[in-house]
C-alpha cells in the first residue's frame, strides 16, 4: 500500500465517523427537546395542582365554617319547627271549638 492509498483510507474513516458524529448530534439535539417539552409540561402540571390545592383549601375553610355554623342552623330550624307545630295547634284549636268538636 503506498502512503496515497492510507491517507485516502484514513480520511474515509474519517469521513464515517464525523457521519456517524452528525447523527449522534441529530438524536441528541431530538432528546434535548424532547426533554424540553417534558419540563414544560411538568411545569404546567405543578402549576395546575397548585391551583387545584389553593381550591381545595379554601373549600375545607368554607366546610369548616359551615360545620361550625350547622348546630346553630339545627337549632334555629327546631325553633322554626316548634312554631309551626304551635300554629297548626293553634289553628286546628279554633277551628275544632267553631265546629263544636272541641270544648
């Protein structure tokens, strides 16, 4: 072999390895954005559960709130109920002593 044939096997070997570069490049630049848009929708993600914690905290305010005021509201809804009971007694009284049932 004389020394125009090495080089000339040497710079193809060369040749397919900077080939073979390009495309490790190609796939890595391909990776590198794909793990772009993965972090991107992780962010949203952690944003959107943020938000969705934000929520539920205010709903358990609101809930606690509302199991703290529910024995007053059974309270007020008894006295409401011993009212009607009182009126509809009441009212059936004067009815039954106009019809003679009662004395």
């Amino acid at each position: 072999m004389n020394s125009e044939n090495v080089l000339a096997v040497k710079l193809e070997t060369l040749h397919g390895d900077v080939v073979e570069m390009k495309q490790a490049l190609n796939k890595l630049s391909d990776a590198i954005t794909k793990l772009a848009l993965v972090e991107q929708q992780q962010s949203q993600i952690a944003q959107s559960l943020e938000r969705a914690f934000k929520a539920i905290s205010k709903l358990e305010t609101r809930l606690s709130t509302l199991e703290q005021e529910a024995p007053k509201g059974k309270e007020t809804s008894q006295w409401v109920d011993r009212f009607i009971l009182a009126a509809v007694m009441v009212v059936a009284g004067l009815v039954g002593s106009k019809l003679g049932i009662m004395i």
